[in-house]
C-alpha cells in the first residue's frame, strides 16, 4: 500500500483543510539531514498521514535494540489488509518527505532502515508541534476501521472534485469545438463548389 491511500491532511493553522495534495517539495533527506532540518522547521504546515501505532513502536523498539528492519516491516504501518478492525491509527507529520506514494522508492532511496527512521522522526515532529496546532481541529488517533471510513470519504470527495473540473473543462471546450465544427462544413463546402 502506497501512503498516499492512508487518509491524510495538510494542516495549514488555523485549520485542518482536506487531503494532502502534495508533500514538501525538499527532497527526501538520510535521518541526520532531517534531524537539522527538523531544528530549523517552519510552523507553516503540517503533512499528516495516519500509521499503524502498534507496527509504528514495534519499529521504535527494533531501532532502539539494533534489530535489522526490513521492508516489510515498512510496508506493514500503511497496510490495509488483515488489520484489527479495532487497531489503533496514529497521525504522524511527514513534512519533510517527499515520494510518499511510492513506498518502495523510498525504501530504495533510503534503505527499509532510513525510512523507519522518517516514519519515528514523523512522529516525534507531530507530538512536537501538536501543541500548534487548534485542539478541535488537530488530528487524533482512530481505529482502522474509522480510519478506512475516512479514506473511503476522501476518495469520494477527490471523485467528485475530479468530476466537476472535468466539466469545467468540458465547458470550455464546448465554446472552442462548437466554433471548430461550424467552420468545418464551410470549408467543405468551398471545396465542393
């Protein structure tokens, strides 16, 4: 699963505002780049996804022993498949990550270490800044199956917002076509006369 599929905001303060669009547009960082970047960070935004919490220490504790984290260790914080409907979903600020919806990049770039790392580092920064954040507006753990319910509303909504700019664009191209067909029986015409 791609973290893009996680549920997930750009809070921009004073107010949560719908899924993230896009993330910061630095480039991924090694964990002692982010580290600097982190203590010089901007309040200006937040990019929040949701992880599972359980797999989320499960790889702080991996870490903190020196245990190896493999991929699939990763893949396992944005999984959907076969998780407790009642398991809890954290929100995390990955700001300061790029290539979120392609988890196997990331892992390429920076090592299935690297990225547990960014995902930990993640959840330091939200715990960090949630204090910045307005209490009725920031986001709060949920179970999975909220979690899902969440996602499945984006979805529609991103639907929707797709569908009405294709119209949009529709109505544009209208007036062009319309002006295009008229003169073609024209010129048709010419030819035949």
């Amino acid at each position: 699963l791609k973290p893009s599929a996680v549920p997930s905001s750009t809070f921009h303060s004073p107010s949560l505002q719908g899924r993230a669009a896009s993330v910061s547009s630095e480039a991924p960082m090694a964990p002692a780049e982010q580290e600097a970047a982190n203590e010089e960070g901007s309040d200006d935004g937040f990019t929040i996804i949701y992880v599972r919490e359980k797999i989320l220490k499960e790889l702080r504790e991996s870490l903190k022993g020196g245990k190896d984290i493999t991929k699939e260790a990763v893949d396992a914080l944005t999984a959907e498949k076969d998780v407790d409907p009642e398991e809890m979903m954290v929100p995390i600020d990955m700001e300061e990550m790029e290539d979120l919806d392609d988890m196997d990049a990331l892992v390429e770039k920076l090592g299935a270490k690297g990225v547990a790392e960014a995902f930990i580092k993640a959840q330091d920064r939200f715990a960090a800044n949630k204090d910045k954040m307005p209490e009725d507006s920031a986001p709060q753990p949920m179970t999975a199956k909220e979690w899902k319910e969440l996602a499945e509303q984006a979805e529609l909504e991103d639907m929707e917002e797709e569908s009405l700019e294709d119209e949009e664009e529709e109505e544009d191209g209208d007036d062009d076509g319309d002006d295009d067909a008229a003169d073609t029986p024209a010129a048709k015409k010419a030819k035949t006369s």
